[in-house]
C-alpha cells in the first residue's frame, strides 16, 4: 500500500518546546578520515524556518558559538533514514548515495524542559555515519565555519551534539 502525505515540520510551542514532549531527530556524522563535518549556526531565520530549531534555543546557539552537525528534527511521516538523507542534500549540501548512510547509534535522552525545569522532556536521537570520500565541499549560507575538523572534544559543541557523538562512540579520545 503507498500513500502520499505533505510532510511538514513539527510545531513548537510559542515560548520553545512543549514540557512533557518527545523530539524525534536524526543526526549525520559526516566523516573524512578521522575528521568530521560540523558548522557553526548563521542565518538564525533559516534554521528556525528550514531546519525546526524553536528561536529561542537557536539564538543561544548563534551567540554560543559552537559547532553543530548537519542534524534535524524528523518531519511528519518522515523515517530516520529519510530524514538523514534530507539533511545530507537540504542542509549540508552533500549528494551522497543513501547507501552511504550506516545507522550507527539510537539514543535516548531525558532532559528537563526548557519551559519548566520538573517537567522531563525526551529526545530519540538517530545517529547515522557517511563517509565522505572526495568532491568540493559548498559552504551553505546558514552555517560558518563549515567543514571538515579534527580534534574536537563534546564541549565544542552546541545543542548536546557533541554528547551524542560521545556516546556513539564518534568522537576521537
């Protein structure tokens, strides 16, 4: 059976996330040799509208300063799998074949809502791996700083990427 659905992004609450919610995400580890892809956030509008971060949690991450891997919440309908492919050609501006992708890790993660510390929130982070073999790399105009690092530590990073490449075992000792 096949049937078609718009998919569009989930809907926040108007101050950030809703309290008691769950996040569905998939993250992309993009990597070359022992280095991996990550940005730093530009253009605040376009990853509120583009890429479903609420706009509080992304002026923090624009001020912050840190890096971020290619990552996003899922659409409506949409699979881990489908959502990483998205993220591949939508934000990091990569034509990998979907066979590069490997599912690596599936976390969970309990957080206290950022609306209302004594209420938990979860976050189902689906980890995928490409590793990028050769082409020209094309900085997206929503991130700085874009490309491919070595030697970065879980502090590096904003938004709790960095622990989700810890725990997926991606982050070099």
């Amino acid at each position: 059976m096949s049937f078609s659905v718009e998919r569009k992004k989930a809907q926040f609450s108007p101050g950030d996330v809703p309290p008691g919610s769950v996040c569905l995400s998939s993250f992309v580890a993009v990597t070359r040799g022992i280095e991996i892809l990550v940005g730093r956030m530009n253009h605040l509008e376009t990853w509120v509208e583009k890429f479903y971060v609420s706009p509080n949690v992304g002026s923090t991450v624009l001020t912050g300063g840190k890096y971020l891997l290619p990552a996003s919440h899922l659409q409506w309908y949409e699979s881990p799998l489908e959502a990483s492919e998205r993220i591949l050609r939508e934000e990091a501006l990569l034509d990998l074949p979907s066979k590069s992708l490997q599912l690596v890790d599936v976390q969970s993660h309990l957080r206290a809502s950022a609306n209302d510390a004594s209420v938990p929130h979860w976050d189902i982070c689906f980890v995928y791996k490409a590793d990028y073999k050769s082409g020209e790399l094309k900085r997206p105009e929503w991130f700085k700083d874009f490309g491919f690092k070595s030697n970065l530590k879980a502090d590096d990073f904003a938004r709790g990427h960095g622990d989700v490449l810890e725990e997926a075992g991606l982050l070099q000792d």
